[in-house]
C-alpha cells in the first residue's frame, strides 16, 4: 500500500512538472520520469530545467519533502553545452 500512497502524494508534482517543462523524444513529449523516489527531469534547455527545479522545491516546501542535493546531478546530451551554466535547487549548486 505504501508505494500506491506515496504515487498519490507527489502525482501533483508529476502534473506540474510535465505542464509546460519538458521535451521531445522522437514523437513523445516528457517532462519527468519517476521511479520509486527518483525523479529524472528532462528541459531542452538550462532555463527551462532551471524553472522546473524551482518548481519542485516549492512544491517541497509546501509538502514537508526534502532533496538531498548530494545525490542531485545535471547532465547535458547534445553538442551544445552551456559555458559556466550552474543549475541550484534549494539554493544550493548542483554538480
């Protein structure tokens, strides 16, 4: 029962985080990919993640939710890769 009421707890985050956020892969549109408590979030672009990572720390707030920034990690796919970008959640540098 717990991994149904934890699936009902963040599906409002799940809703928010692919309204607006996201990309295309081949003909599918994603915004985040969650599995058990890990939650990939995909943005064609640094702003875009940017926005959609203050998103789910708000959400945090609201919801008494921690992320454990130690374990958060960015990674760019493409030939183009943003000089100097730096990525926060919660205020604190993502690596």
């Amino acid at each position: 029962m717990s991994p149904f009421l934890f699936n009902v707890y963040v599906d409002e985050l799940i809703e928010s985080c692919i309204s607006g956020f996201g990309c295309y892969i081949g003909e599918s549109f994603l915004g985040c990919i969650m599995y058990a408590d890990d939650l990939l979030l995909l943005s064609p672009s640094l702003s875009g993640i940017q926005d959609v990572t203050d998103l789910c720390s708000e959400y945090a707030k609201v919801h008494c939710l921690v992320y454990n920034v130690k374990k958060t990690c960015c990674a760019v796919i493409g030939k183009q890769r943003p000089v100097n970008a730096q990525l926060f959640l919660e205020q604190q540098v993502v690596t």
